[in-house]
C-alpha cells in the first residue's frame, strides 16, 4: 500500500496517478485517508503528553512519600487514576483511528509509474516489441483443443468429471511436455542466477494482504474457509512473503528467487468463446521470477526480467510481441507492467502468456520488508516479478504454431527434455 506520508507530502502526485487508474472517488477517499492521519497524530500527541505527565506525577509521588508528604502523594495518586483513564481512552481511540486509516490505504492502489499512459482498458496498451514470423499454416489448421483431442494429449471432460470446467487432465506426451516446460523454465531461471524453492500452495490471510490479493481479489481467490487458508493464484504469493516482516541487510540484495507452483483462480465471470480450451483455467501451472531489490536499482532489473523472458521464447520459436500496459489495466499493486502475448495461429488472436511487474515499495510497506542502506537508515525494499513462463498458453501456442499435416513438432530447445520430437 502506499506509504501515509507519500500521499500527504505529494497529494496531487497521488490523485493525478489514480485519475490514470481512473480510479473512482479518489479526491473523496484521499481526504479520508488525510483526516484519519491527522486524527491518529494529534490523538498520538495527546497520548504521548499524558503518559509524560504520569510519568512526572509518578516520580512526585515518590519523592513526597520519601519526604513523608502522605497527603500531597495521596492527592497526586488521584490525578494518577484520572490520567490513566485519560490514557485508555486516548489509546482506544488511536487504534481506532490506526485501523481506519490502514483500511482506507488498503483500498488504495499504486501509483503508476510517470512512462505509463492513461488509458481505460486493453484496447489503450501500448506494443513497444515484437518478435517471430507469425506461420503460414493454411486452412486446415486446427485449434489446440481439438489437437488435444485428436491426439489424445489433454482431456478437458474427464477433468471435468472429477472436479469441473477449468480443470483439465494432461495425458502421456501431454503430460511429459509439460514437464519438459517447467522443467525447461526453472533451468534457464536457475541459470540466469535465480535460486529455485519450492512453496506452501495455500496462504494465510496475511500473506495474501501482504502482497496485494487482499482485499482487492478476494472474490478470485479460492478459500478454505475453516482453517482461513487460501489456494495461491500465483507463485508470487508465498514465495514473495518469504520476506515479510524481515530487516535485511544493504549487502542481501539484490534477492532473485524462482518456483513452480500449481496455480489457483475462481475466474468468475469468464464466459465465452475465448476461455475455451487453455486459454482460462481455474488450475494450471506455472514458474514464477521474483526479485527483492534496492529501490535505485528496480527498474533496470525489471528491464532485465523483460530481457530474460524475450530469450525464453525467442529459444522457443514463439511468435510474440511485449505491451506497455496502461493504467486502466494494470494490477492493482503495479507501477510498471510489461505484459507478453504469443500469437495463436489457430485462433487468429494474441493470448497473455507472462506479465513482469515493478510494485516500488507497495508490497514491501505492506510487507514491513525493509533493508538497511549504506547510511544505516531502514528503507523500504523494491519487490518485482514474472511469469517465466505460464505454461497453458504457451503450451496452446506451441500445440498450435507447431502443428504439422503429419502431427506436432516439439521445439528444438525441449527436445532433451521430452525425448521426443513430435506427436
């Protein structure tokens, strides 16, 4: 969340960045936010002087007992009880104010960074690249699902049988692709200095207010509710929480760590055509890139992380092109994505296959993730993070642009991992 004393010292910085958002009601819920900050101040100014002023009578007290003053200490005990009750009511009324305020700051999203464009929806993304010869697969070309089934890699009813739509049951060449693919991820992530962990897949309600799916995607989110425990929608989740609450060390970061985790989304309200297929599941996989890194140094690395994903899937042979998104559709904890999208040739449209993300300091100030720089000071870290890669669009995208009359090739680069060369 955005840091109190941020929104108070640049006020218009921080409407000007929700109008890009088109954020609703912004002036309103920013004076909210500055009401309560300075509630809780003065509130906090009262309290600290009349604990000073305990303290004061409370030494007195001593001193007339010492002296054998008995009267003048009982009547100064009297003082005492009023300021005690004084002091409770003061410290009931600054939780109250501190919950408030931390309630509206949780409503709040980032601050878009000053490259990003207004805009109200996908259609105002900007495409700053794009990579690879879109195929020439003639009109017999088929869609993934129905090469899933010709060749009897995927079944998408039998996962329905057992769970529901969304949930599909990868079968022999399908199944060893991808494992080829996470497999393939982890190695070029591990390669490019990232250390792999593996992760809980269900989060306490911290860790989801902790980087940003509370409160905001709570709906999207699937939830145990008697041990209050949530199914991650992405390997960010747990992994970027490794850290919270943490005080690191100025020689720590930079922090790059990568993971494979199953991944969990309600995706309610996705109806269509387009969700067909792998083009939206409630669970597929994915390898994700995370990096806790020094606030001067975020967005070259998050250049980087963009740099890093491109050779992914130049390796691949992946037509693909890369958009700037505008602020009517980025994340709510993001200043800066840069979205991927492959082409899928059967489908004649582009499907979102990563998203690499600079969140500043939203996530580490709900995170309480600090470091100490080389002036001895805590400041807040820079979180950042990818998808490198998620794997049914690309999965789909390879199914579909590798397509042959005689079956499916498999990329040159996964052939040592599937140890075969087609299907």
């Amino acid at each position: 969340m955005l840091q109190v004393n941020f929104i108070r010292e640049n006020k218009k910085t921080v409407l000007e960045g929700l109008a890009k958002r088109n954020f609703a009601d912004a002036e309103n819920i920013i004076e909210k936010v500055l009401t309560a900050d300075e509630n809780r101040r003065a509130t906090q100014v009262l309290l600290d002087n009349t604990l000073a002023e305990a303290n004061v009578i409370s030494r007195e007290i001593g001193q007339f007992f010492k002296s054998g003053e008995v009267q003048k200490a009982n009547i100064l005990k009297e003082k005492t009880t009023l300021l005690k009750e004084q002091t409770k009511e003061l410290s009931e009324k600054l939780t109250a104010y501190a919950d408030e305020l931390e309630a509206l700051l949780y409503l709040i999203p980032n601050i878009p960074h000053h490259s990003v464009k207004a805009g109200k929806s996908a259609d105002d993304n900007e495409e700053i690249f794009a990579e690879g010869e879109i195929p020439n697969l003639g009109e017999n070309a088929i869609p993934h699902w129905e090469l899933a089934k010709k060749y009897d890699i995927i079944d998408f009813d039998l996962g329905a049988k057992i769970t529901g739509a969304g949930f599909p049951v990868y079968k022999g060449k399908g199944a060893k692709l991808q494992r080829a693919l996470i497999s393939y991820f982890l190695d070029k992530n591990t390669a490019a200095g990232y250390q792999e962990v593996q992760v809980p897949h269900l989060v306490n309600e911290a860790s989801g207010f902790g980087t940003g799916q509370l409160p905001d995607k709570e709906g999207q989110m699937y939830h145990a509710t008697e041990d209050n425990l949530y199914l991650i929608p992405t390997a960010e989740v747990p992994i970027t929480n490794l850290f919270r609450g943490d005080l690191l060390q100025n020689a720590d970061l930079p922090i790059k760590l990568t993971g494979y985790t199953p991944c969990f989304r309600r995706e309610a309200g996705s109806y269509g055509a387009h969700v067909r297929g792998l083009n939206r599941l409630h669970q597929f996989d994915k390898v994700e890139i995370v990096r806790i890194e020094h606030p001067s140094k975020s967005y070259e690395v998050l250049e980087e992380m963009v740099a890093h994903v491109k050779n992914i899937l130049n390796e691949l042979k992946l037509p693909y092109r890369i958009l700037r998104l505008c602020g009517g559709d980025m994340g709510f904890t993001s200043a800066l994505t840069y979205d991927f999208e492959l082409f899928s040739t059967a489908q004649n449209r582009w499907l979102e296959i990563s998203s690499v993300s600079n969140f500043e300091t939203f996530q580490a100030n709900r995170l309480k993730l600090r470091f100490k720089n080389s002036e001895g000071k805590n400041e807040l870290a820079h979180t950042l993070n990818g998808s490198s890669l998620a794997l049914p669009r690309v999965l789909a995208g390879i199914l579909e642009n590798y397509q042959t009359a005689e079956g499916i090739q498999i990329p040159e680069v996964l052939i040592p991992y599937t140890g075969f060369d087609s299907i």
